[in-house]
C-alpha cells in the first residue's frame, strides 16, 4: 500500500516545507540544493508536514530535517533506517523520508541497508552521496575513490569504494535512482517518484562537499560526466541493463531512475497487517487461554 494514494491530497508550496532555521552549511554545498529539490517533491505530493516523520543519522547531509516542517529525529550516527522503520512499523500512515550521508549510510550504517531493502520498507531513503567525511572535515569515506588524498590519508587511498547503486541492487531493491543538484528540477521529480514508489525506494544525490570535496566532483564539473538515463533510452524495468550501468558510478553520472521493479514485492507492513487481520479472525477467546493453563477449581 502506497500511503501517498490512501489519503486527501491537499494544495502546497514549497516553501510550506521550510523551516524558519537557515541551514549552517558552507556557501555552495550542494545540499542546499537537495533540499530545495525536496521540499519541492512534498509540495508535489500534497501530505501536511504533520503527516511526514524525517529521520536522519549525523553528519552535514543529516542536519536536513531541521530545515523542513515535517516531524524530524536527528538520530544517531549511521542508525537513521533501524528507527525509520521502527517508526513507519508504529504508524503506517506517516510519510517516512530518511536522509543519510555517503558515510552514514554506508560506512557505519551499512549492515542495516540489507535488512531493509529486503523487507521492502516503505520509506524514501536519499543519500547525499559527497566522497568524504563533511561534519568531521574530510576523511575518507566509503565511497571515496582508490587513490583520494585527505589530511589523514595523505598518501592515498588504499581501498576501492563502495557503489552505493550496485549495493541496493544487489540487495534487491526495487526502486533506485541517482540525481543531482545540478538539475534541480530532474531531482525533484526523483524524489517525489521515490515517495510515490509503494516500498522501499533509494535516491543517491552526487551532492557536493565545496570544502572537503574534489575538484572533479564540484556541481560545475558535473556536468560533463552527467548522462541522463531517459535521454539514453534506458528502460527501468530492465534490470540486467540497470545493474550494467551502475558499474559505471565513479566514472559516469548516470542520472534519472536506474531500476523501477514492474512487479515490486509486498511491503513489510503490508504483511504485518495481513497477519494481525488473520490472528484476530482466529482469536480463540482469552477465558480458553486461560482455562488451559490456569488450574480449574475442582466441583
Ligand atoms: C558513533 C559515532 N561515530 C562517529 C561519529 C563522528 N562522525 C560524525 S558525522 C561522521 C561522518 C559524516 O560523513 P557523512 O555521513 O558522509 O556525512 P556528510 O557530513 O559528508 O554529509 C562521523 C564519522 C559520530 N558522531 N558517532
Ligand atoms: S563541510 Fe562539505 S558537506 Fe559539510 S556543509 Fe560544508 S560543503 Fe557541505
Ligand atoms: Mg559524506
């Protein structure tokens, strides 16, 4: 059940999303443009702020919920999927967005992307995917490439990076798209797709670090590696072709969505429902429980 088609759609601007806090970013990072993007997508969407719970980790990326209306949990360092989805479990009715950073979401969080994926919690989870360690002034991250040079890792890299795409598609995701800042318009179409994706959907934004960040990565550097999925023809429900083209992140910037399951499986509360359902119809009275086990008074 998608809970964006169950309830009254109301009329929104983006600007009902914002909050009065001014973000703390450095001038031109590009998460300023994420969360334009986003609160454009809620406008879209049409649910209240009351209506949407917005969990992060830690780290620049995650201090996004205090930039919007919606209800925010600026949780714990890498643990922002576990309590996502304790939350949309708890009240299936809430639109759930987490946001996480390249480090927060696949370093130390890492472990809980697989569990998630494949109870195909319905949550929109976009990762702001910058190569490095923002908040804590530029170490490595998972998904900095062999070779990165940072001020503790002054002679290079040593590992291969993590493709966060490949990741979730290998999982078995069945919602995963990649966008940019650059084309703010594209990514705000992305994440209101992902919203409307009924499970689990996965949106990795190349959002650059301005301070920590490569050259190479920066938004006007973009624009020569960026490949507009559509614009190539890809089919999303081509799966094989989808998993081609995520080996190409780290050389290529595919944007758009990657992979759109046509036949995507029940969500988890979904599941969840169906048996609470069954259980009450088969509800044997509590008196009989108890009588089972509870002594009976002798005639
Ligand atoms: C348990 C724990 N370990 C380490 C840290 C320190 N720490 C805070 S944010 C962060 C990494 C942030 O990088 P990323 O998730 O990529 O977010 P960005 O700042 O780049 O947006 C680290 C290591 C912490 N707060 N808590
Ligand atoms: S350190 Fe990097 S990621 Fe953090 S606010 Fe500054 S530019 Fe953005
Ligand atoms: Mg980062």
């Amino acid at each position: 059940m998608n809970t964006t088609d169950t309830l009254p759609v109301e009329k929104f601007q983006a600007g009902d999303f914002k909050s009065d806090l001014k973000p703390i970013w450095c001038p031109g990072c590009g998460d300023f443009g994420v969360v334009t993007a986003l609160t454009r997508a809620l406008a879209a969407i049409g649910r209240p702020p009351h209506e949407i719970a917005f969990v992060s980790g830690i780290g620049c990326s995650s201090r996004i919920p205090g930039y919007t209306t919606a209800y925010g949990f600026n949780t714990v360092h890498g643990r922002s999927l576990p309590i996502a989805q304790g939350i949309k479990l708890a009240n299936p009715e809430l639109l759930v967005l987490v946001a996480s950073g390249d480090g927060d979401g696949f370093s130390i969080g890492g472990g809980h992307v697989a569990h998630v994926v494949r109870r195909n919690i319905d949550l929109t989870y976009i990762v702001m995917d910058n190569q490095i360690y923002g908040l804590t002034k530029g170490q490595l991250s998972p998904t900095s490439a062999r070779g990165r040079k940072t001020a503790t890792s002054n002679f290079g890299s040593l590992e291969d990076p993590v493709n966060p795409l490949l990741y979730v598609l290998g999982y078995g995701a069945s919602f995963v798209a990649q966008g940019t800042p650059l084309d703010m318009v594209g990514l705000a179409k992305l994440i209101e797709e992902g919203i409307r994706f009924p499970g689990f959907a996965f949106i990795n934004v190349q959002s650059p670090c301005v301070t920590y960040g490569e050259e190479e990565q920066q938004l006007k550097a973009q624009r020569s590696r960026v490949e507009n999925l559509a614009a190539l023809g890809h089919d999303p429900a081509d799966r094989a072709r989808a998993i081609e083209l995520a080996r190409e992140y780290g050389t290529k910037l595919h944007t758009g969505v990657l992979y759109r399951n046509p036949n995507p499986p029940p969500t988890y509360g979904e599941g969840v429902l169906q048996r609470q359902q069954a259980l009450r119809k088969d509800a044997v009275p509590r008196q009989d429980i108890l009588k089972r086990f509870l002594p009976q008074p002798s005639a």
